[in-house]
C-alpha cells in the first residue's frame, strides 16, 4: 500500500512510525515532512496547505491512502478534495473540522446541546467587547474564534491585560481573521487532561489519556508554547471520570455533531478541565494533538492502519482498539528563546540508541545532507516503561544523547503527573 500523511512536524512523524508497522505498507510520503522525517518516509516539497498540489500528488502517484494531520488543511477541505478524487482519507470534513476551526461554533454546539464547558459570550465588534470587560469577573479567557497555531488564547489576570488581548486581537490584526471574533469565557480551575479519540461518525473510542505542558519554563512558568512535553496516561482521568466523561461530553459531542449534519470522522480531540463541578470541555481539536500523538501511539497496541481505515468505513465498532498498560513521557528539545525569537541552523547530532525514540518537528537537511534546526521545537524524545516514572527518567537519559547549538528543555516534564499518583 502507498499512504500519504499531509503535514511535516512531530505528530505525523508519530502517525508515520506507527503506520510503518503495517507490513501490508510499502511507501510512505510525508508532504511536506522534514529532515527528521525522510529517515521514515519519502518527503515530498508540498505545503500542508497546497490543496491542489496535495490532490494531484496523490492521484498521479496513486495513493491507496491519505492521513491529513494538520488542522489549517482539514478545516479548508483536504479531506473533502481528496474524497472527491478518489483517496480514502483519514479526518474530518470541512464542515466536522469547524468544531476546531470556529470557537464561537463549538461554543455555541456545546450550549445548544448541553454539554458542560466554561460559561462564555461573543463578540465581532471590539468596543462591545471591551464594555463587557468592565464588568466581567477576573481572571478571564480571552480566544479568537479561528486557528491561531495554539496562540489564540489569553488568560488575563487583570483588566487592561483582558482589553489589551482584545485590542491585539480585533483591532491590531495578532491572528488576521481568526482573530476578528472573539470568545470571553469564565476562567476554571482544575487539572486539565487531554483526550484524543478515534470516531467514525458513530461510535467512539477515547485513546488512552494524556497531560501536556504548555508553558516554556520548569514548574509551569513563563509563556505558552504548543508543547514542551507530556505524559501519558494522566493520573488525573479515573476510571469513574472517563465514565462520566463519555455519557455527558464525548457521545453527546458525536451525537451532535452528526445532528447538525458534520458528521465527525478521524480523530477527535477533547482538552478537558476536572473542576470541583465536574468535567468541562475547555476546546475540540479536529486532530491529533502534538506533541500528545507523541506519547499516546507508542502506546497503541493495535495496528494504527487497521484503526484508521475502520474510521473512513465507518465500522469503527468491529475493530479492537487496544492499548499498552505501560506509561510514556515524551521531552521536547526546542532552540532557545522558543516561543519569541530564537536562532535555527544548528547541527544535530544524535546518537544511534536514541534514534527510534524521537519524532522530529523542526529539522531540514542542508546541501550537503547535514541535518540542522529549523524551528522552535526541533524535536521530542519519547521513552515507554512499565512506569511514570521510570518512563521520565529514560527519556531525560535520552535527551543527553540529541546534541545540537541552543537546545533547550524542560527538567520536570511529569513531575506534576507523579505527584498526583503517588496522592491517588
């Protein structure tokens, strides 16, 4: 079989180790890829976002089948277009991918539908929305409504870093037209956990759960980032919270969705907060998280390919979905000063035991065939043990394998997460 996986970072390094695994697998493109990924895939110097090029690639060269990864591509039609084409895809269709590419829409799906999630108002005029500022409580969340590559969330402390957020936003231009609507919702408290799921339209399958780490420093300090590691499963998700998680949010979410006619296929994902009144959606992703896909697919233990083609067929519910009883920590190694300004070009050197246990997202290969950083996470290190935390340390010890100019991690990816075991 030949697959194409549309994207170049991380998670579809992640998605194509996985799918090497099938042996019914001959040739895997990645378009674009990057450095990293040519060591598992063919890489083809094709944007995530060049929808006629992408469909064309995909004819001409016959593909049996398509993995779009990225958010930008699904929510402008990829999935659709090579539909039409005759490439069986995995992920949503545009109109199933504005449950992440629209906040007001997934808002406004979750009130009409009764599904628990933050208190909220909309705005498409600025000075409505700061007039509603003067008497919103503190701290708040201010979202632009479209994708904004992780970015487009501000939690204001004060009231002129809420009006402030607004400003840059609907006035300024911060995120161009994702940002000309906007989202002010209540601020909650809570752990937060990450829930990717395989669905079909029809039935669902949450993945084995997963906690991030948003921000750049140690102990949860300084700006946010899309990730500077995670671990999986996350302490926090009981047995009782993912019961109660699939009757009040993830069926319901399905239930809707096919009810508004966008039947959502691919992979779900529910960012969730556990406040002291319950589960609460904090957003939908209409694909894989990254870097959570890094720990989450190591952990599967059935065939990926097997699982996705179940989705696009729409008989999710014959196949077994089966995960490793083991834990994943994955460390991302980004260039210092990530995520403002920071230098790219460093050679990397990697040490051969570490090599299978890294997915790559800002790398390239110079002229000369050396790989270099190219972006502000330049790559993950994800280490699978019986436990958290012999899981962390394995993966801290494989970090001192990669070498390249500027690195920079985080030393407590997890830290939180085992504390919270050892409290259970």
């Amino acid at each position: 079989m030949k697959i194409m996986v549309v994207g170049g970072g991380g998670r579809e390094h992640a998605i194509i180790k996985k799918l090497r695994e099938n042996s019914q697998v001959t040739e895997i493109y990645a378009l674009p890829g990057n450095g990293g990924i040519a060591n598992d895939a063919t890489c083809v110097p094709i944007g995530a976002k060049d929808l006629p090029a992408i469909t064309d690639f995909a004819v001409k060269n016959h593909i049996d089948y398509a993995v779009v990864a990225p958010d930008d591509p699904l929510v402008l039609g990829a999935v659709d277009r090579l539909s039409e084409a005759g490439i069986p895809c995995f992920g949503p269709t545009a109109k199933a991918a504005a449950i992440e590419g629209s906040k007001i829409f997934s808002k406004n799906l979750m009130k009409k539908y009764g599904i628990p999630t933050a208190a909220y108002e909309t705005f498409e005029d600025s000075e409505a929305a700061l007039r509603y500022l003067e008497t919103a409580p503190l701290p708040i969340v201010i979202k632009a409504d479209g994708l904004a590559l992780g970015k487009g969330v501000v939690i204001a402390e004060t009231l002129e870093e809420a009006k402030d957020a607004v400003r840059s936003m609907m006035e300024d231009g911060k995120f161009g037209e994702s940002g000309s609507r906007v989202v002010i919702e209540e601020f909650l408290t809570g752990p937060e956990v990450s829930v990717l799921s395989f669905t079909d339209g029809k039935t669902i399958v949450p993945m084995v759960s997963s906690m991030d780490h948003k921000r750049a420093h140690d102990h949860d300090e300084g700006l946010n980032t899309g990730g500077m590691g995670t671990i999986a499963p996350n302490p926090y998700y009981t047995e009782a919270i993912a019961r109660e998680c699939m009757e009040t949010i993830f069926l319901p979410t399905i239930q809707a969705m096919a009810k508004e006619g966008r039947p959502f296929k691919g992979c779900l994902y529910f960012g969730l907060m556990l406040t002291p009144k319950g589960p609460r959606v904090i957003e939908y992703n209409c694909r894989f998280g990254d870097p959570e896909a890094q720990v989450v697919l190591p952990l599967l233990e059935s065939d990926l390919l097997t699982v996705m083609q179940a989705v696009t067929e729409e008989r999710l519910s014959e196949v077994e979905v089966k995960f490793k009883k083991e834990s994943a920590c994955c460390v991302i190694m980004a260039s210092a000063g990530y995520p403002q300004k920071y230098e790219t070009g460093f050679p990397l050197s990697i040490e051969a035991e570490a090599l299978p246990s890294i997915y790559f997202s800002g790398a390239k290969r110079d002229e000369e065939g050396t790989l270099r950083t190219a972006g502000g996470r330049v790559l993950g290190v994800t280490a699978v043990r019986e436990t958290l935390p012999l899981a962390i340390e394995a993966a801290y010890r494989l970090t001192e394998k990669v070498h390249f100019g500027n690195a920079y991690l985080r030393h407590d990816i997890g830290a939180r997460a085992v504390k919270a075991f050892e409290e259970v």
